[in-house]
C-alpha cells in the first residue's frame, strides 16, 4: 500500500541528486594540501598513509571498498521527524550524518583506507559554494573542494517532512563523500576532461548512480531503526523509475528505469561491492 501523500511524493522532484563539483584542478588543489598538512603532521607521507588505496582508473573500478562485504549498521534511530520545527529537522539530519559517519568510516578501516568525515552545512535558504552557484532545483549539494554536505530545508519539506527522502538524499550526497574520499572522484572529473560528450556523460552517470547505490545500501541498513517502511521505499523507488530523470537537461544522471534498477540493487543486497559501477558494462548505466 502506498501511504505516502501525493504531494510528499511531487517533493522528491525538488529533492534531486545534484553533484555539484568544480573541475579537477580546484578539487585536487584543495584536497591535496590538507592531506600534505595532515602527513607531515603525523610524520608520514600521503603515499605511505594510503599504501592500500588505488589511485587513477583502479580507485573507481578496483576499490578495496568493494570487499568490504555489507554496509555497517550504525544503529540509527533519529527519532521523529516533526512537521513545522527547522530545529528538528536539523537535529535530524545532523543525526543522520553521524549515523553515515560511523556506517562509512568503519568500512573504510575494513578496506585499510585512510578516512574523513565531511562537513555538514544545514541552510534555509540558497548559498554559493566554492563549487559555484546552487544549481537550480536542487536541495542538497556535495561540494569536493571544501567536502561539504549542503542541504537544503525548503517550507515544502518542513510542511511534510518526508524521512525516508531526506535520509535517501542525505545518504546520496555522503556517497559522493565516500567517492571523494577513496580517489573516485578525482578519477571521475580527470577523465571527464578528455573525454567526449557522450563518453563525459557515461563518466557522470557511472558517478550518480553509484552515490545512489551507496545511499541504498544505507537505506537497507537503517531499515529497522530509521525506519523505512518497505511502502514508503517502494514509493520512492516508483518516483524515481518515472520521474528520476526529469530534473536534469542532459543524462548524467541516467534514465529513470536505471537509477530505479541502482537502488533496488544496493537496497536488496546492502552491500559495498554490489555498487560498483565503474567495472559494469555501458548497457547497465545507460
Ligand atoms: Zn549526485
């Protein structure tokens, strides 16, 4: 049964999957002197700190993330979700990024990678990132030059707040965290800027549909505790087949039925490995 209001459905609209990053060069210069700072601190050299982490090609398609079996449950239980109070609804998702943190970082120590949380910005209305302007209609952002979560309370969602979604959208931008962290994003812009239209295309639904198979897997961890009703998933999985694709002028996000395909695969398994997007065939990211 589908117990969700018809207009907490039409926010998912709003609620896209916007990755809104800079190009390579200011992405790399901004990750790579805190990582110096951090080396020297602890009188190690990057190289050495990160030995097990595969850069370049490998880090997207070989990551040792994918052997890190099932996504940890961090035991989350944010509580209600109120209508009417932006406190709550910040209290809530700053609950639900910790919640992230302990699945993630845990899986990261599983794969002998180097880790770090983001940064969480909660805003009411639109900023400008370092990664540039708020792109139209999205209401959460992960910029990889400063690792910062932006998410977005509209009235709309204080109006209905909707967990499921927001906890779904939370869970997308910290996969690209994830992506940032483990050199999946570098290697996804350095090969945006040789590449074709369509192959640059490719590059960035491989890179959206992952973030959205890594918020899956969370979703399934959190099933019990966050919770998310199987009806309430299912609903969002429909939304996203039909409408999924329909934010964005172009396909670098990939077609509704694909994007739908991505999370019932993450949800299904929860595990790591089964978001691997970068080693698939172009038919399976179309
Ligand atoms: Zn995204």
């Amino acid at each position: 049964m589908n117990t969700l209001p018809k207009r907490t459905l039409t926010s998912l609209a709003a609620a896209g999957l916007v990755l809104a990053l800079s190009s390579v060069g200011t992405a790399t210069a901004a990750a790579k002197p805190a990582a110096a700072a951090q080396g020297a601190a602890q009188g190690v050299t990057q190289q050495v700190q990160q030995a097990a982490a595969p850069r370049g090609k490998a880090a997207a398609t070989s990551s040792p993330l994918y052997k890190t079996g099932q996504l940890a449950n961090s035991n989350c239980s944010p509580g209600d979700l109120p209508r009417g109070s932006t406190a709550a609804y910040k209290r809530f998702l700053a609950y639900v990024t910790n919640c992230l943190n302990r699945s993630w970082a845990t899986q990261f120590r599983k794969a002998g990678m180097s880790f770090s949380k983001p940064r969480l910005r909660i805003i009411t209305s639109k900023v400008r990132t370092p990664c540039g302007p708020w792109g139209k209609g999205a209401t959460g952002i992960y910029c990889g030059v400063n690792r910062t979560m932006y998410m977005l309370i509209t009235k709309q969602d204080l109006r209905n707040p909707y967990p499921v979604g927001i906890s779904r959208l939370m869970a997308h931008e910290y996969g690209h965290h994830v992506q940032q962290v483990s050199g999946i994003l570098d290697y996804s812009w350095q090969a945006r800027n040789r590449a074709s239209q369509s192959a640059r295309l490719l590059l960035s639904r491989r890179t959206e549909l992952q973030a959205e198979c890594f918020s899956a897997i969370f979703m399934n961890t959190v099933a019990e505790t966050l919770p998310v009703p199987s009806d309430h998933w299912n609903a969002t999985v429909d939304w996203f087949r039909k409408e999924g694709h329909k934010a964005w002028g172009v396909n670098d996000h990939g077609k509704g039925p694909t994007q739908a395909a991505w999370m019932t695969r993450g949800f299904n398994s929860g595990q790591v490995g089964t978001c691997n997007t970068w080693s698939v065939h172009p038919r399976y990211v179309t």
